[in-house]
C-alpha cells in the first residue's frame, strides 16, 4: 500500500482525522506548492518596493486574493484591516488591560471553553494561556460584546498565525467591531440578518439548490450560524479558511457572503443528491474534509468569479429590507 508523504499533523499543528483523503490532498499540494513559491517571491518584491503596503490598494488587493504567505500574515492582516492604525491611536491599551480585575463569571466562562478550543491540535496548550489574555482583557474592553463562544475559535486561530497576543487582540477588535459588527452581541442582530441575506442571495443565484434545501426542511441558521459566527474557522480546511481572511481583513464581510454562495454551488450537486435532512446535515458538517474546499486555492479564485457581481450597494439594501422586515413581523406577532 502507497504511504503518503504528507504528515498526520498539519502544518499548523491540526490533527488529521483516520479517514483524511491523502491522495487528494497530495494531488491538489503538488500545483499549490508551486503557487506558493512564486506568490512568496513576489510578495517579498512588493513589500520591499512599498515600504507601505497600503500605498498601493489595486495592487494589493489582487495580492491579497492570490494568498499572503504565512510568515506576512501578521503584518498584512495588522496593516489591511486598520489594526495597525488603531493600535497607534492607544498603544499602551492592550498591556493596561492586562492589569484590570476581571470580572469572576466572564473569567470562569472563558476557562471552561480554553481547552474546548482546538483540541485536536499538538501546540494549542501553549497558547491557552495567550488566548485567555487576548479574550478576557477584550471582554472587559468591550463590555458590549463581553465573551460569547465562537470568539474562541477566531482568536485562538490569530494567535496560531501571528504568535503575538497584541496583535491577535487588535485584530479580534477590528473584526468584532468593524468588519462583522453585531455578529457577536446577545442579540446577533446582524449575524441573523446577514443568514437571511445569504439565504436570499442563494435563492436568487442557485433556485434549485434553495428549493431543495426547503423541501427537505433545513433552516438557514442551522446552516450558516457557524459559517458566519466563527468566520469559516472549524468549518473549512485550516488554509482555506486562512485564504478566506486574507481577503476578509482586506474587504470586509461581503467576502464572507460570497464564501458562502461559493460553497453552496460548488457542492451543488452533492446537495441536490441528498435524499433526507440527516444526509444534507452530514454534508454539510463534513465540509473540512470535501476535496472541493480543500483546494483552496482554486476555491478563492471562485469566491470572486461563481457568485457574479455582488456590489455592496446591493447587500447593503437587501440588509435594509430584511431587516424592516423582521421588524414588521415581531410588531405583527406582539399586536
């Protein structure tokens, strides 16, 4: 029998399952290694020609969506999202937090899901301390928001990924206040809307794969609340989620809508081949194993090409009108 020459652990320290697809794996790291390489070279050519990277926005967006190199994730996630520039505003903030008196429920809440948060991976346990830092001094900073479980998973993969608790905390800032605003307050009430929004732009672009769907009785939040909450972190591959951030950090949360169409329609005939709700809840559950998401590269390249043009004049009305709508039928349900 054939022994892959791929490790059972990947290179972020993740364990991979019993029934991980080698041959597939090995079939789509054969083209993307090459990738890598020459995006790697290239990336060193720009960020030494612009000392600052934001010099040049068309540019760096078309970097961006052909993947940033791990070791300048740190500082292109910093610099793209706007982290950087609010950390210079208060530099001092994050290590004065660190001296606050935390509050005993929230610091007691955090504990019980550190050693929930990735579990299966081999260098997490050094981290564990760094994320109750990063989730506990935000939790006071943004008493809003508080902790609330999914933050867990997007802090603790920053922290996989720069290794530095600063930086991980400003980035978890701008994303929960920025970038996917009310997605993690008690009431989410742009986490539901946005479902809703995903769900539409769907019904609009693959109608036969939404009927089906319907027909066999699955809601969207079912679906997509951990798509959206976690930001794809334990739902995709670990590099496909990273790619996806790439992009997040730089364009906001329109990218984390056409992921989702993305994926609807690149698994559409599995889903249509589906015959009852256990088996397209399987589905998707198993979506960090599917080939289709593994690639991640291609699949990037389809984030900007299945879903058509999807300005953010257009969902920024559909959110406008889903959400007036929710509200009519929450005043038609209290009258």
């Amino acid at each position: 029998m054939a022994v892959s020459k791929f490790s059972d652990v990947d290179e972020y320290g993740f364990k991979r399952e019993p029934d991980f697809d080698y041959q597939s794996y090995e079939n789509i790291m054969s083209s993307y290694y090459t990738v890598l390489t020459t995006r790697s070279i290239k990336w060193q050519k720009f960020s030494k020609n612009n000392a600052d990277i934001l010099g040049n926005p068309r540019k760096l967006k078309r970097f961006v969506r052909k993947g940033v190199p791990g070791p300048l994730r740190e500082e292109v996630w910093m610099k793209s999202s706007g982290a950087y520039a609010m950390q210079q505003k208060e530099p001092t903030l994050y290590q004065t937090l660190l001296r606050y008196e935390y509050d005993q429920e929230i610091s007691d809440q955090i504990k019980i899901d550190l050693p929930r948060t990735f579990p299966d991976n081999i260098h997490f346990e050094q981290y564990q301390l760094g994320l109750y830092n990063v989730l506990i001094t935000y939790a006071h900073h943004n008493t809003a928001v508080g902790y609330c479980q999914g933050l867990n998973y997007i802090a603790g993969l920053i922290l996989l990924v720069t290794k530095n608790e600063e930086s991980t905390f400003w980035l978890l800032k701008v994303l929960v206040e920025d970038i996917v605003p009310l997605y993690h307050t008690k009431k989410m009430d742009n986490l539901i809307t946005d479902i809703d929004v995903l769900s539409e732009l769907i019904r609009i672009r693959v109608p036969d794969v939404h009927k089906h769907i319907s027909d066999l009785g699955l809601p969207w939040p079912v679906i997509a609340t951990k798509w959206l909450i976690c930001l794809y972190a334990e739902v995709v591959p670990i590099e496909t989620a990273l790619r996806i951030w790439d992009c997040v950090f730089l364009e906001g949360n329109k990218i984390l809508l056409r992921v989702g169409i993305s994926i609807v329609v690149g698994l559409r005939q599995q889903i249509l081949a589906t015959d009852d709700i256990s088996e397209l809840i399987g589905l998707f559950r198993a979506l960090e194993k599917n080939p289709t998401l593994m690639d991640c590269h291609r699949f990037v390249e389809s984030v900007f090409k299945v879903p058509g043009t999807l300005k953010r004049s257009q969902i920024d009305a559909l959110r406008r009108q889903i959400y007036e709508q929710r509200k009519a039928d929450r005043r038609k349900g209290s009258s």
